[in-house]
C-alpha cells in the first residue's frame, strides 16, 4: 500500500518565500495566516489526510460506490466515518467568508488542504471539493434567501454540493442543453431532464445533496443564451431549515468507469423536480463560470496531488528496490545488487516527476493567490490585475497540471517495474485515478482554446503582456548572481519561444482561425513550461537567498537549486519543439478530408 | 463496445512496396506469399479476429481469470472455445518450420497476424504470443528428445509455452535468480523455488503447458554465468507422447493487475518439479535470449495493435459525434452542431495515432523481415547484415511501439471526452492493457540502455553504421522528386540529430557512462522518430510511384502523402529536443542525493 506524508516544508517554503504572504497582509484572512496558524492546519490537516484518508484509498477503489435499489448511494466502507471527521475539523469552509459560516482564510489555503486530501484519496476530495465550488457560486450568485437557506448548511458539511452540466448528447457543447425548466405559480420552476456524469450526485454522506442545474426555461431561445441556471435540493427544505419533502430527482445509475471507483459518478433524472432560479433568467453559462473556474483550479489540483503521491512512493521504491549495480562501480557492495535509485535512467524518471511536481505546486499557488487579490484587494487596479492573471493562467494550470500529473503517475508506475502494474502496490491506480482529470471540468483540448482563442487576445493581450513584462523583470534580476544567471538564460530562451509564438498567432491565426486551433494544446504546454521556468527561477531565488544568509535547512534549498537546473536543462528546452509546432501552422493536420479518417 | 476492422490494405501495402516481398522470393518460405495466400490469409485471420476474438475482449475483462481451490484457472467465458478455433484453423505454427508441424511461411506473417490478434483481444493473444516464442526457442536449442517431445504438440497448440524468469526479488537483474536445480540420477533435474509474473502459468486452454525455467543448478557460479534453462512441463509425457504424470509445479495465486485480467498471471511455485536441461549448463541466459527477443518483439506487435483498434474508434467517434461548429463555420448546417472530426485539436489527435501508429507497422515488418532474412539466407554476409539490423532495431521497435501504443490509446481516449472513461466505450480497457507491453519484456528504460549501451557500439558500431548509410540513399534518392523532396529534407534534419548524439555519446560516454546511461531513453526516441521518418519517406515514394502511374486506390495512395508530411512537420522535429537533452549529459540529472529524494 502506498504511503504519503504532506510536503509540509515546500508549502512553508513557498508560502513564506514565493508567495511572501506577509506582503498581504492587508487583505481580507491574510492577517490570520501567521506562520503559527500555519503550522496548525498543515499538522491537523496531516494527521487527517495521511491516518484517515489515506488508508481508505486502495479500500475505496477496491470496493467502489453501490446503488441500491431503492435508488440510494452507498459509498465504501469508511468514506461516511471519514466525512464526519473532516466535517467535525470544519475544513469545508476554511475559505469561505464568515457571514457564512466560514473561517474566512485565503482560498490558497483551501488548494492547499485539497492538495493533500486528493493525495491521500482522490475521490473522497470529489464530494467535498464540489460542495466548495457550489458553496462559491451560491455565495456570489445566490439571492439572499437561497444564501440563508443553503450556505450554512453546506459550509458545515450537512449537505453537499454538486454540477449538472453534461446531458448525454452534450458535453462540451453546453449550447445543445435539453433540460427544460416550467415556471410555477409560486417563482420555482419544475425540472425535467437527464444529467450524466453527476459526480456526487448520489450518496450518504449527507443530509441532503444540493444540485446546482443548468437548464432552458419552456421558451428560451436556443443554444447558450437560454440556459439557466437553478438550485435544486435532493430535500427541500423544511420551515425548520432541516431538509423536508423528498423532491423528483433522483439517480438512474453510477458509471462504471476506469477510475476513482470511491466517487459516485451518477446519471441523474429529473422529473419535475422543483428547483429556484440562480442569478438572471438566461446568464446560467456565466453563472456556472463561477463554479466552473473554480472546479478546474481544483481538478489541476488533482493533477498536482496525484504527482506528488505518486512521486513518493517511486523515490522510495527506487531507494530500497535492489537490482544490478551502478554503471560506475558497486555503489553498496555489501549488498547483493545496489537500489535503482543509482541509475541514470531510474534518476531521470524521478528528477522529472520531482522538477514538475514542485513547479506545479508553485504555479498552483500563486494562481490561487491572484483569485485571492482578485477577490479580496480593496485596490481595484491590484484586483483587476489579479484578475487577469487568474484568467490567463486558469486554462494553463488546468490543462498542464492535470497533463503532467497523468504523466507522472505513469512515470511513477514505470519506476516499480511489474511491481507497479499490481493492483497492490496503488501505483496502477494513481494513473486510472488521475485520467479523468484530463477530461473533466473541460478536456484539456479545450483548456487550450480557451487560452489561446479567448485569454490571449481578451482586452487587447492585456494579461499575456503583463506576464511577459514580469517574466522579463525577474530574468534582469537574475543576471548577475552566479546561481542564477545560468537559470535565468535559459528561461529567456523559453520566454522568447513563448512570445514568438503569441506573434504567430497575432500575425496567422485572424486571417486562418484553424492556425491558432491547431497549435491551442502546443501553445498550452508551451506556456506551462515557460510558467514553471518562472517558479523555479523564484523558488531558486529564494533559496540562494537563504544559503546566503546560512539560515534554515540547508539540504532542502541545495535541492532547489539542483532540481531547478535539471528542469532548465532537461525540460525546459520543450519550448522550442512546441514552437516549431506552432509555426508549421494547421495545413497538414486539416488536409486529410474526414471519411477518410 | 468498440469495433475493428484488420487494417488489410495497409498491410498489403506494406507487403508488396515497402518490404518488396517478391524481391526476397529466393528466400524458403517467402515463395509461397502469392499475393492470393496474403488474401486468403487475410480474410480468414480477419473473419477470426473480428468475429470471434473482438467480441470476448470487453467481457474476458470484465471477468478475469479465477483461480479455483485445485490450483487450476478458468479463462473468461468463451476463451476455451476461441483457442480451439485459433488451434484448428492452425495459426499457431504459422510461422515454424514443415520438419516441425508449421506451415513455414515468413515470421512476418505471424507478426501481421498477431497484431490482429492483439488489437481485438490482447489478452487472448498473450496464450498464444508466448506459445509461439517457446516453439522458437525448443526449435533452436532444444535436443532431438526435446524437440520431438515438445514440439508438434504445441505447434499443433494443445500445448502451451510460458517463459520463467521474474522472482519476487529479481526482474531485470537475472544474475539474482534463486530457483534451484539439483541433478537426479536419470540426467533430469528437481526444480525448487517460485517464479512470479508468469503469463499463461496456469489455465484451462490446453491439455498441458511447457514452462522454460530459468535456474541455479546447484554448485552453480553467482551471477548470471550460473544460469541455466529447463523445460519443466506441467505434465511429463508419457510413454505415449500425451500428458502423463502431473509435475510437481503449480500456480500459488493470480495476480491482480491494472489490465490484460483476460490473461492469468500467475505465481508459480516449484516444489521438486522434473525438468531437462536446454542447452548447455551456465548457458541460460543466451539461450532465454532466443525467446526474449521473439518475445520483445511480439510486445512491440502489441503496442501497434492498441494503437491501431484505439485509433479506429476515436476516428469513428469523431466522425459522429456532434458537439460545437467549425471555427471556420458550420460544416454541417443541417444538424444541431458539426462532427467533432472537424475541430483542428481533435485531427491533431487522429493524426498523431495514424502517423505512429502506419510509421510503427512499418518499421514492425520491416523488422520482422530483417529477422527472417538473417534465419533464412543461404548468404551468410545478407544474413549477417540483416542480424545487425535486427540486433540493433529491436530494442527501439520494443521501446517506442509500446511507449506510442500507450500514449496512442491515451489520446483515443481523450477523443472521447467523459464517455471515453466509462468502461462500456471499451476505450479505458486499451489503456490499461497497452500500459504493460511499457513494463514487462524489460521495462523500456532496460530496452533503451540494451540499445545505447550493447548493440550501438557491438562491431565498432557495424550496425547503426549501416542503418546511416542506408538513410543517406533514401535522402538523396528522394532530392529530385517534388513531393518527396521536403519530405527527404525534413528526415535529413532528423538524421543529423541522429548522428550528432551518436557522435556525442563516442565522445562523452566513455569516461562517464552515466552520460550515455543519462540520455538513453532520449536516445531511444530519436532513433525511433528517424526511423518512423524513414518509414513515411518509403511509404511515401511508392505511393507517389503508384500515383504516377494512375494505378490503384488513389485516396489511399494520397493519405499516405498527406500523412507524411504530418509527421514530417509536426512529429519529427522531436529529434532536436532528443539531442538537447542527451547533450545536456548526466550532471544535473545525477546531482542530488539519493537520501535527498
């Protein structure tokens, strides 16, 4: 069985040093993030994910989620126990504003909490994780009375959350809904239709399961314009708040499906189901927004989480393991082979899972810190600014986190040899567990176009610009310190492929729009190469700073340093194969007529 | 479920202006390939495998293998009666020769073959792959007595093979092996000790199974010298020739896997069993080599016939499923929204598996061919010439068929959005069965260090020599021609990354092999990407020869350009990221320290 412990230090680090959280005080929760507070929800949330999710996990996967026949969810043994716990801890609403009832800290604290949770047990963070986007959108979208009548509720972990976006003819193609949406003489409105792909639509770790619904009300013009959006209890609430008269929604069936077997992926019927309209009649795609941008920072976090588990376990493997000896001479020779970790091959596997891990986790961070000023700075020019970074960076963070956690987890299998293809070891399923995160939320195709045909040219290129005039300033400051300067170089090679492509497209892709399509996922992990080449070069930064001034632990920022090198050399350099991509533009990939694919 | 279809004209293609079969008629065997026997062969292996194997794949693993209380394994429902199909209508020996029951037709043919097989049932296909690898290896170094024994009846498949290697503490490094042979007085040998990982250990296909076992006899040197292989049947045979007595091996456990649950994986336990030896004592390993080459191989043929089924349905898939419009504008007005194959992300998807996926046929047979020419030419330089090709080529086509098979059925996978995580698509199951062929035969990392670090160098660099050589006549040959010239240019870029790492490693890897141990898997890919070119500049001049000639399927003829030049553009420049990185050496990939991870 796996093992994991919470990558406690690098979240200090990078709390403290990249982030440099004390700069913010001035927002809203920052002050009550002093490094003491820290500590106690890094060591409470540690005890948690590491005793009481972790070792429900394998268990989860094993047993999975059953329906009865009753039309009842039943999650694996363990799930409501662990639930309870996390409820009674109050981790649901960590971030959210105390007018709800909740602590009111930063939301980077939130994706650092989940972090570690979808580590110990991915599916397990799908129930919660959701009930925390729906918690967002309620809050922002929400009209009083729905507030008052379902935040308290879902902050404290009573109900839940979820999504119902994907009808089984439309996924990405939200235009196509069929949901439909009849007024009542009351103002509520009875629903009716088929959702799949409902996580958590189903189960019993909760009172009562709140949906949040995007449907056509009976009239609506077509496609995306006449979707709504509606909050549609499971219970509706009685006049006592507690949930009263069962309503006409319910669970058809759970998929089966290649992973995260622990979460309840549910058709979901609708049936005259009586649900209250959220925001205008109309605006429930920009509404869903909302849930939806925070759902993909979480899913990325899911990328994130699953590297890092998977990373651990692989070192450690790789450290014990004993199997043929070092091509430079018996590194033990007193044992009958050395551990694998003395080959290069077995170093390059764990080197690349540790350079993207820690740069992701980085990357992770700092965009959730811009929702942070982004929601919270009183400054509307910081806000806006944030705001945009957010924006940009949010397909980026989804699209390559979630890639890159796949990667790493089929990295970390390959480390244990036949070992990881066994159901036993987990390794197998980090990967099946991390797959979907590449295809929910928005696959990751779709991230891309999302970046390159709306984040890119959105206010003039006002974001791109901003990063490449910050990328620019953090390379200048970099040029004359002997660690860095290396570092720094090669990061201004990456910066200038990331920028002749965004001219690529500025000059080929108005004209051709198949120009910038075809190169969307290439400019995507371009610019997630080049974002992780940034962190590295602050995370580095901060460590030479440390190492100069002789204070804290010294191994951990030498390690920096190397891991920062391995990813300038060995990785980085990507850039510009996704740029010569780019630039080959989108005849040869369109030329084959269709039939006869 | 998914559907398949053999891909026919491909490999007629293939066959007839790639391999240029009627140009090897000399050799015995390759006369009796009248295109019309390649007909027959084809729609009766076809009928077979669509019919037959294809339907059993999704239910076989659903179902797995099940260990009864006896020891014995049941196969899925409808395995037994898919065996006795495959056995009667005497695919097995395909390849072997007449003296010993086969049909002796080329290997390339069983390669052709089994990639059918594997693409619509792999797990079916490991009984049966393996089989034919133990033939190979009896016929080669087996006694009279053995060969006469063993061989008709498994030719004939009602008898199995199985190769023993692994042991719980030792995969890739052998020289670890523990299971013991002590001599008997009647010259056979008492086999003790376990062997894991055993593919079609134990089942309920056959009236016995011949296991080759690699062990220690006793008083043997440690180390690998002291090796040495035995056939252990599971029944010694009688005085009759059918199964006699019941041998002291059996199957201790199943394994539970991430995929291929159709094939059992058994751990095997060797309590006394009765074995000959094969080959001379201390010889093991060599002789093992024999199987574990055919068998490197027939894991590349799988990797290829993932790709290929996975291929096939994202296609299908995409070419009807309606979500969103052309960026370019609606291409299908009349329907609610346009077919997804119309988006530039998702051809990027398909044409990146049907690139790799006909480069990897190609450069499959051409292997395959190059084996059976060094069996079989009377010349001993051609038969030599062909040895170090295929020496030389088979740790690549292992390594890169099994690295694009997986990432290929990965992608199919994401053309299918959420419903391609969903077990019924069938789609997931490729993934978790394609993920193996990565690991087991040597893992790919194990592949690229036999590549870099034993046949590269092996006779001065013979063959590689002779592979450049060979490149540099394709180039040049292809200059004048208007269609192939950009082609041939594009290739020349790739060789040149090919002979400058080569040159890098002669230079750098000597005094510091982890240089050379630091890049291989780079190395690896950039040979295979060369070779992939080298494919497409072949296939792509006899279809502009075919084309010119106003003969045959013009579309086919025209795909095949257009799908070069993809690769060209799009694919290949990879090379120059493979360079990068090999030249970057092994500094930063070794730096940090291994109680640091």
């Amino acid at each position: 069985m796996p093992s994991y412990r919470i990558p406690a230090a690098d979240v200090r680090f990078l709390l403290a040093d990249v982030l440099r959280l004390p700069d913010h005080a001035d927002l809203p929760g920052f002050a009550d993030l002093a490094p003491d507070t820290v500590d106690a929800i890094l060591s409470a949330s540690g005890r948690f994910c590491e005793e009481v999710l972790l070792p429900l996990n394998l268990s989860g996967d094993a047993e999975g989620c059953l329906r009865q026949a009753d039309g009842s969810v039943t999650t694996p043994t363990g799930f409501r126990k662990a639930f309870a716990e996390y409820r009674a801890q109050g981790w649901m609403g960590l971030s959210t504003d105390p007018d709800h009832g909740g602590s009111g800290l930063p939301y980077l604290m939130t994706v650092v909490l989940n972090e570690f949770a979808s580590s110990a047990n991915m599916a397990f963070a799908t129930y919660t994780g959701l009930t925390q986007g729906a918690i967002a959108t309620l809050a922002r979208h929400g009209s009083d009375a729905q507030k008052a009548a379902y935040l308290p509720k879902m902050v404290d972990g009573a109900w839940t959350g979820t999504m119902n976006l994907t009808e089984p003819h439309c996924g990405t193609d939200l235009g196509l809904i069929r949901m439909k949406a009849v007024p009542r003489d009351d103002g509520t409105f009875a629903l009716t239709g088929t959702k799949i792909f409902i996580s958590g639509g189903e189960h019993d770790l909760a009172e009562n399961i709140v949906h949040l619904v995007l449907a056509r009300i009976e009239g609506a013009p077509e496609g995306t314009r006449g979707i709504s959006m509606f909050v549609v209890p499971k219970h509706l609430p009685g006049p006592d708040g507690e949930p009263g008269a069962r309503n006409a929604v319910s669970c058809g069936s759970l998929e089966d499906k290649m992973g995260l077997h622990a979460s309840a992926t549910c058709v979901m019927n609708y049936d005259g189901a009586i649900g209250s309209l959220v925001g205008e009649p109309g605006a429930g795609l920009r509404t869903m927004f909302t849930m939806m941008n925070e759902a993909r920072l979480g899913v990325a976090v899911q990328g994130l989480a699953i590297s890092e588990i998977a990373g651990q376990n692989a070192a450690l493997w790789a450290r014990e393991r004993l199997q043929g000896r070092a091509i430079t001479g018996a590194a033990a020779p007193e044992r009958p082979a050395d551990p694998i970790i003395v080959h290069a091959d077995v170093r390059r596997m764990l080197m690349t899972i540790r350079a993207t891990t820690e740069a992701g986790r980085a990357l992770l961070l700092w965009t959730a810190l811009q929702s942070d000023i982004a929601a919270r700075s009183p400054d509307p020019k910081t806000a806006a600014r944030a705001g945009d970074m957010l924006g940009l960076l949010t397909p980026v963070v989804k699209g390559v986190l979630t890639d890159r956690g796949f990667e790493n987890a089929v990295t970390a299998q390959q480390v244990f040899g036949g070992h990881g293809y066994i159901t036993a070891s987990g390794m197998e399923q980090f990967v099946r567990d991390a797959r979907v995160a590449m295809i929910y939320e928005g696959a990751n195709g779709i991230q891309a176009l999302d970046l390159v045909g709306r984040k890119l040219p959105k206010d003039g290129g006002r974001a791109i610009m901003a990063v490449l005039a910050e990328l620019g300033l953090a390379i200048a400051a970099a040029r004359d310190d002997e660690t860095l300067a290396p570092l720094a170089a090669a990061l201004a090679r990456g910066v200038q492929d990331l920028q002749a492509a965004t001219m690529w497209f500025m000059a080929n892709a108005m004209k051709k729009p198949d120009n910038a399509a075809a190169g969307a996922t290439d400019y995507m992990h371009l610019f997630g190469l080049v974002a992780f080449g940034w962190m590295w070069l602050k995370m580095a930064r901060a460590a030479t700073e440390h190492l100069a001034a002789g204070e804290g632990d010294r191994a951990f920022y030498e390690a920096k340093i190397l891991t920062a090198r391995f990813f300038m050399e060995r990785l980085l350099p990507e850039t510009a194969l996704r740029r010569t991509r780019i630039e080959s533009g989108a005849a040869a990939t369109m030329a084959l007529p269709a039939d006869l694919f």
